[in-house]
C-alpha cells in the first residue's frame, strides 16, 4: 500500500526500523495492489513523489509537513470510509509499529547514490559503432612499379613493415578461378578459361575489367551475395518451435529471397534497400507492391512457440545487431554491461514492435495486375477451398455467436483493463478469451466520439470518479436525454434513466443484456428470414451494428481466430489441422501465386514499460516508443 514515502534520513536517524519493521509490512500488505504493476484508485506508492502525490480519488496517501497526521492511520485502523487491507484489518502490534514511524518522521532512508560517469551521449561519442569511417592516407611505397591501385600501396606497406616481398604474379587460370568463386560462387567453365588467357596475354588489364563487369552482369552475383545478407537476416522458411497445430513452414519466404537476389543484380541503392526492410508497406507508390517481398527481414525469424516477448526480442536483435553492429538485445533484463545501451533502449524499441502485427492473410505480390486466388487448376482449388470452407462454416459462426452471447462478461473484463501474457491458450469452457477483451478494447477506444450514438454515454460515464457516480450517473444520463442533436440511441438512453448505476459495472451489465438482448431477437429472426439484413427499427440496427458490423470485435478472419484461440480446444484443433492441409496441398502444386511475409502498424499502439529483470510480469518505468540513444530519440 505504501512504499516509497517518508523523510530523509539524518544522522540521529535509525533507517533499520523501517528496513526491518516497516518495508516487511508493506510488502506483504500493500504492494500487490498500489505497485508498479497495478495502481488501484490512480494510487502508486512504489515511489516518494507518488506517494506523496496520492490517488486520483483520496488524495495524497502521506502528508510530508505532519507524517503523523496523514490519511494512511486512518486507514489501517479502519478508521475511514476506505480501509486497508480491504480484507483483514491489520493486528495491534502492526498497526503500532506504523504509529511509531510515523510519529518518527516516517524515516526512509534514500537509496545510495552511485558515482556519477560519462552520460550515455558521451559515451557514444567514442564508441566504435557510432563513429564514422575514417579515410586514411594512401601509403608511400619505395617499389612503385608493384603499385598498380591504392590497394596495392596498402599490402605492399605491410609487406615492408614485415619485411616481406610479394609472391610471383599469378597465372591467369588462377586469376580467373578466383575471380568466378569470389563473385559468383561458381567454378568457370573451361571455354571461359581458354578464353580470358588468351585475352589476358594480349591486354591483362582489359582481360580484367571484362572479365569482372561479365560477372558482375550475371544473376549468379546476386545469388552469391544475396546469401551473405541472408546470414544477416537469419534466413529461414522454417519456423522452428511453433505452437500446437502451427504451420512450421513459411510458404512464401523465397519471396524475401529473390528480393535479395533482384536488389545485389540491380545495384539497388543500399539507403533504399534498408529502407525497405523496415518499412516497405509505407513506401508503396501505386498498385506495384511487389518490394512488401523486403519485410522478410523482419518476419522471418523463429516463433518460440508463439511467445511474442521472444519474437520481439529477436527482431531487435536482427535490427540493432544486423544493422547497427550493437546487441541491443543484452538490455532486455539489465543495463547493457559493455556498451552505453540502457535497458530504458530496448523497451523503446519493443514498443515500436509491439505496435506491428502478421496479418493473417499474407498479401499478393504485383505489379498491377488483378490478384489471383491460384495459377492452376482452378476445379482443384475451388474443390479443396469448398472442403476447408465447410469446417471453417462449422466452427467459426458457432464460436461467434457464443461471444456475442457473453457480451456482458467481456464488458466487464474491459473495465478491469489489460492483461500482459506470453502466449494465447486455449481456454476452458466458461472461461474468458483475454485476446477477445483485447479487441472489446480496441473497439470501445475507436468509439471515442462525440456523436457515437450508442457509446458516447459509456465514454461519459466511465469519466466520472467513483465515490460521487451513483448521484451524477442520473445526472448525466438525464443530460444526454435532453440533447437530441447528438442522435444517441433511444433504446440505451431510455435503459440507463431506468436502471440503477452505481459503478461502472452497472453499465457494463446494462450495455451487455441490451446487446445480447439484441443478438437473441436477430438470431431468431433470421431463422425465419435468412434473406434479412438488417433490424427495422434503427435503434435496434444501430445496436446489432456493435455485433455485427464490419469494424465490430465480432469482425475477425478464421485464421485471426485460430491465432487468438477464440475456438473452444477441440475446435481449434480441428480447424487448425484443416488449415494445415490445405496450405500444404496448396505449397505441393507450386501454383501459389507469390506473397509476402509482412508486418504492418497495428491500430493501437503499444505503450511499453521496461520489464524488471525481463519479466513481463514485473514492469517497471514507462518509456517512449524510440529509436536507440545512438540514433537520437525522436520517432517518426
């Protein structure tokens, strides 16, 4: 409950007290609920100045001019109208003990300070990763008729130094078996051979210069050193550990391949190349979107079974290390112990990756042209399709509509806010999908507007402060009843003036019956009518509209809800290894047309918090989606 509150220590000043009597209390009392994980009330006592600032309801929790006098005695003696612990008042003996220190002063001691260094900008400012190349000084050398290019002044230079001489020239066939293996990995053949000595005995310079522009012209010299940046990328069209029923293969990972290829073959300018590995969905410029191909980069890495801390980590990781030459990745539980990379530098890059997702369907590669489902047999494809439509046809709308009939439930998990996990499972019958909260979130963040007829009063209402709700609930539903100009749906007015609102989770129950009220009335009529499209009425439209429409948390493609686990365990099994044998059948007959493995900015950004020690289940500070200090902290 509280933690970092109390004056400075003095030198007549025990800090013992509070280390042996009081933190103990607090630990096993108070932080669960007032930590740096979970703030209840706006109330965050990990910290002096938060403490002393107070809750968003109650005020300040410690009064620093008068410790004695503050808000916590009452508190723990059940005194006032809030008591804590909520559930078990603490004994005597713990409660004198907070009176004591407390009448001390509430003496906690301030953390050491430790000797100050370089900041982390001027650290960078000599650290070889940030500092830029420097062209040195062609070399001097006594025996210039060895010198045919600035290289040769180098070698010949540490040949001297050691005192060595140069080994005999080499012979042709050596030169051009060099050359061949060098650019394009592959022995010459012997026509070239006899053809480049012949060449080289009359002009060797020249023999040289077409030899190397020949190969340099050959698609060969892009699969060479496509191969080299593929290392960088850590290249694979496998996924390695993957979750239950996951594809292991990535289908179309050739497709960052040949990217690679056509981008050495076609000398594509290196600002752009990067460019288009980070960030190629924001750079299309009309229908030809075939360099979406580039976000292999970033996608193709291991799954770890699906736990997204660890894929974040590894994009991080092929950014920072494959680009910046810097591992990153180190700061993820503690301060980087070499180089000048704060933990505070990693979570702000999380947070820009936390803020991307893997559609579901992968997009068609083109240059224009109209996308094609399959470049086959479409009798084939349309037969396989049909098969997987008619477990996805059982499964998902079954799924769907028992969502929309726990509308309520989910409602009120909205209310008690987000929850970080590591990977989405299956959950048992009657148990909520945290993924579905998720996207209840989203969509009651997308409502925030003045004229959203049927969430405007939500919006409004959850904005009043919790000890003064049941009296100005009334008031603010009998003022939006009265402004007929906002349009608001009558059917959520008129349910609200009538219901008692005591908390906002009276809300969330009336909103839930009134929308799976509404879900139950439209399953019934178009058992009758399965031509309707819509209510008649336009309240009730507008409600179904929560349920149904296009942008409704209701609004998910099968394989999102095969990634979400929104299907109950046997389903999802059974869905999943359908999908799974269509893709490989549809693999099998290589008439797939081309797409691309991408990642594009989800609609909600991710605030990040640094995760103490790694442990997404203790977060520490907040930090600001940023690039690494390296690079300055400003974010596009």
């Amino acid at each position: 409950m509280l933690l970092a509150f109390g004056g400075n220590a003095t030198a007549q000043d025990d800090p013992d007290f509070f280390e042996k009597k009081i933190r103990p209390l607090l630990v096993k009392h108070c932080l669960a609920c007032h930590g740096s994980k979970k703030q209840e009330s706006g109330l965050r006592l990990d910290t002096r100045k938060s403490a002393i600032k107070g809750g968003e309801v109650y005020g300040p929790a410690f009064s620093e001019k008068s410790p004695s006098d503050s808000k916590l005695l009452a508190v723990i003696r059940h005194e006032d109208d809030i008591t804590m612990p909520p559930n078990k008042k603490l004994n005597a003996s713990d409660i004198a003990l907070f009176e004591q220190w407390l009448q001390k002063g509430a003496i906690w001691p301030d953390p050491i300070e430790q000797a100050s260094g370089p900041s982390i900008a001027e650290r960078w400012k000599t650290h070889w990763a940030a500092s830029p190349p420097n062209k040195p000084r062609v070399p001097a050398i006594s025996q210039n008729e060895e010198i045919h290019n600035p290289i040769d002044a180098f070698v010949m230079a540490r040949l001297e130094a050691a005192g060595l001489t140069p080994s005999e020239p080499a012979s042709p066939l050596a030169i051009i078996k060099r050359t061949y293996y060098t650019l394009i990995g592959l022995p010459p053949p012997i026509e070239q051979i006899r053809q480049f000595e012949n060449e080289y005995v009359t002009d060797p310079n020249q023999a040289m210069v077409t030899l190397v522009d020949s190969l340099l012209a050959s698609e060969h010299y892009g699969e060479r050193w496509a191969r080299h940046w593929m290392d960088i990328a850590r290249y694979a069209d496998t996924k390695g550990y993957v979750r239950l029923n996951e594809q292991t293969n990535f289908y179309h990972a050739w497709t960052y391949r040949d990217y690679l290829i056509n981008a050495f073959n076609n000398d594509k300018p290196y600002n752009e190349f990067i460019r288009e590995q980070l960030a190629a969905d924001l750079m299309l410029d009309g229908p030809d979107n075939r360099s979406l191909a580039a976000l292999g980069f970033l996608t193709l890495g291991r799954r770890f079974t699906g736990n997204q801390h660890d894929i974040i980590d590894d994009r991080i990781d092929v950014v920072t290390r494959g680009l910046l030459g810097i591992t990153v990745t180190c700061a993820r539980c503690h301060d980087h112990k070499f180089d000048p990379i704060p933990t505070s530098d990693y979570y702000a890059l999380y947070g820009m990756f936390a803020s991307t997702s893997e559609p579901s369907d992968l997009p068609q590669l083109t240059s224009g042209d109209k996308p094609k489902p399959f470049l086959g047999d479409l009798a084939e494809y349309d037969q396989k399709r049909s098969e997987l439509d008619k477990q996805i046809d059982e499964y998902i709308p079954a799924t769907l509509d028992m969502l929309r009939g726990d509308t309520t439930r989910y409602l009120q998990a909205v209310l008690r806010g987000r929850k970080e996990f590591l990977v989405p499972l299956p959950a048992a019958k009657g148990e909520l999908r945290q993924t579905f909260v998720e996207r209840w979130i989203e969509y009651l963040e997308g409502t925030q507007s003045n004229d959203h007829a049927v969430f405007l009063p939500w919006h409004l209402l959850r904005e009043l402060p919790s000890d003064q709700f049941e009296q100005r609930s009334k008031q603010t539903v009998r003022q939006l009843s009265a402004k007929r100009r906002l349009k608001l749906n009558p059917i959520v007015l008129d349910t609200l003036s009538k219901s008692s609102l005591t908390s906002m989770n009276d809300v969330a129950i009336v909103y839930g019956k009134l929308l799976e009220d509404i879900h139950s009335q439209w399953q019934a009529l178009a058992q009758d009518n399965v031509a309707l499209t819509a209510f008649e009425s336009k309240p009730k439209e507008s409600l179904r509209q929560v349920l149904y429409g296009d942008d409704s948390p209701f609004a998910i493609t099968p394989r999102e809800a095969l990634d979400a686990y929104l299907l109950d365990a046997g389903w999802n099994m059974k869905l999943s290894k359908a999908y799974l044998d269509f893709d490989a059948w549809l693999a099998s007959t290589g008439n797939e047309p081309a797409k691309a493995h991408v990642l594009y900015d989800s609609d909600r950004l991710h605030e990040p918090h640094v995760f103490i020690r790694g442990n997404p289940e203790r977060t520490g500070e907040r930090v600001a989606r940023a690039a690494p200090s390296l690079l300055g902290r400003s974010l596009s």
